[in-house]
C-alpha cells in the first residue's frame, strides 16, 4: 500500500498547478467579522429568484489525518513538494474506501482491470499524461474549483486542468447517444434548497480516483449540492455504472469556501519536471 500511495502522489504532483491568490484583493459580497475576517457561518446567500447562490470558490474538506492513517497506514512522509497527503480526501485516493474488501461493489473484470491499470499508474495513468482527470477526481481532487451561476446554466470551472462543465438548468435531458466526453454532458434541477446534478455521456478513458478505478461509457453520476451557510456546502455523489460495478454507491464529503481568492491558470506541461523520474529505479 505505501509504495502504491507514493506512486500516486508522484503522478499527482506532475499536474499540481500553484494555487490562485488575489493577495491584496477583498471581496465586498463576503460577510465578515468585527475583526474583517470572513463569517463562513453566515447565512447562504440567495439569488434574485430566491434560489440558494452556488457562486463561489470552493475546495472540498480533507480527511482528518488519524482517519487516513487509519486507513492508509504511515502516510507521513509520503508527501512530495506540493502535495501534503493530509490536505486531500481519502476519495481522492480510493472512491471505494468506505467499502471493505469483502463487500467491494466492483465486477470481477472490473477488478482485473484495475489490477492492470495499478501496474501502469505511473506512465499510462491519464493525468500523468497532461489527460484530464475523471469527474469523480474533480469533485474531490485537493484543488479548489469555481460556480458561475446564471438562470439557464451554471458553469463549473476547475483549476485542476484547466477544464469546465456547464450544467443546463433548462429542464433539458441528458443525450441518448452523445459523443462520449471526458466529463460527460450535466444537466440540473432544483430540489429545494438542493441543486441535482445528473451527469452522463460519458468515454471510459478517464479514471474514478487517484489509484486508478476503471469505468465504462455507461458511468452516470447524480451530485447534490446542498450550500448549508456562507462557508460550507454539503455534497452527495452517487455513481451509477452497470458495467463495472453490481450497483450503485455514494459518498459524501464537504467543500468549503476559498474566500477573496480564484481558480488559477493551468498548462500541464509547463515546467514539468517530474514524469521522467516515474518508475526509475
């Protein structure tokens, strides 16, 4: 398992960009203490229709260090520059680590396959070769991403690799027979105070997580997002994808606001210096 952890954050950290910063830069729509800081716990903010306000910088929460070591070991001092291990979400690494092995939902090809894929990580993984990443290692990936809401579609923009969603909010379905995408074709609708968002059409190149669970075309995924105060939004992520796992699953996790900041600027390989050193001895 270290060594399998150590490999992954090696191929992370050759698409790490640097974090976006407005140093000097303060948001006037951001409530704040007596003493300027941000008040995350304020009250969500809505819309003109009365609708909750997406809008914002977001970064989902990381796992609490005795937990990942819980279920990842001695994870220390396999940090590399850029990437702490304990800043990321234990779903980054494994979108199955809520499952015992025992009671794994994925199929026995599916299992071979990420067997295959695991000995290549280091030099076919997608993101390893400027390749965006799966929609799942977006959602919970350590780098923020940015919600542009508009009435007609919301737009989700990723530091990670430079990339984006748009989310059609006119009641519109998910195409029957799209060309496949690497993050597929998002349609949404208002539940309440929560936004659905379902999300198919997808090609089966990209991977689920960072160790490298495999997918196929028939991959759905439905995501809630539910902003609970200023600061903090709840998010439920369901996976849906017969070929490759004997039923459907979900996690959950938190992201919270990046105040007075932004996604930052993103080229692969821009002074990449690291994939010449995956698996040298």
């Amino acid at each position: 398992m270290t060594n399998t952890i150590a490999a992954v954050l090696l191929v992370a950290a050759v698409s790490t960009p640097v974090a976006a910063q407005w140093l000097t830069y303060r948001d006037p729509g951001i409530p704040r203490t007596r003493d300027g800081k941000p008040n995350l716990s304020a009250p969500a903010p809505r819309t003109a229709n009365g609708r909750p306000d997406l809008s914002g910088v977001w970064q989902v929460e990381p796992t609490a260090s005795e937990e990942m070591k819980q279920l990842f070991g001695d994870i220390n001092a396999l940090s590399v520059p850029g990437d702490d291990i304990l800043t990321f979400s234990k779903y980054f690494l494994s979108i199955l680590v809520d499952f015992k092995p025992e009671e794994s939902p994925l199929r026995p090809d599916a299992a071979e396959r990420f067997r295959e894929l695991m000995a290549k990580r280091g030099t076919e993984s997608p993101t390893a070769n400027c390749l965006p990443p799966g929609i799942t290692q977006a959602d919970v990936g350590p780098n923020p991403y940015k919600i542009v809401q508009a009435p007609g579609a919301i737009v989700i923009m990723y530091e990670l690799f430079g990339g984006h969603r748009q989310v059609y909010m006119d009641a519109r379905k998910v195409p029957a027979n799209p060309q496949p995408l690497w993050l597929g074709y998002s349609v949404g609708r208002w539940d309440g105070d929560t936004l659905a968002v379902e999300t198919g059409g997808f090609n089966d190149k990209s991977r689920l997580d960072a160790f490298g669970h495999p997918h196929s075309e028939d991959l759905r995924t439905v995501e809630r997002f539910h902003r609970r105060d200023f600061g903090h939004m709840d998010v439920q992520l369901t996976i849906e994808d017969p070929r490759t796992f004997t039923r459907p699953f979900t996690i959950k996790f938190t992201d919270r606001l990046v105040p007075d900041s932004d996604v930052g600027e993103y080229y692969c390989a821009e002074n990449e210096r690291d994939r010449a050193h995956i698996g040298a001895k």
